[in-house]
C-alpha cells in the first residue's frame, strides 16, 4: 500500500499533462485543418478569377 501512496501523485499529475498535451495537440490539429480549407477555398476562388474579396458596398448598407 506504501507503494501506491508513493507512485498515486506522480501518476495524478503525469495524467493531467498527457490531458492538456492531447487538448493542445488537438486544437492545433484543428486550427491547421481549417486553415488549409481557408487556403484551399482562397486559391479555388483566385483560380476562378474571383481575386476580389466580397466587400460591402454602399447599396449593402
């Protein structure tokens, strides 16, 4: 039973960072998969000829 005294905060906090290592990692994960759908749907509208991004113009307000 000392054993497991000994090793349970260890165990505690080395879970804990593996958690908040994994949300990170996947959070970035995240932003990089949108970000190359941004990219994508950027060079699909400049292939298009579309170069303009959408404005509002003074008959939009």
């Amino acid at each position: 039973m000392d054993y497991v005294a000994v090793l349970l905060p260890s165990l505690v906090v080395g879970l804990i960072f593996w958690f908040a290592m994994k949300s990170i990692f996947n959070a970035d994960k995240a932003e990089r998969q949108a970000e190359a759908r941004a990219q994508a749907e950027a060079d699909a509208q400049a292939a298009a000829g579309d170069d303009s991004p959408e404005l509002p113009t003074e008959s939009d307000k």
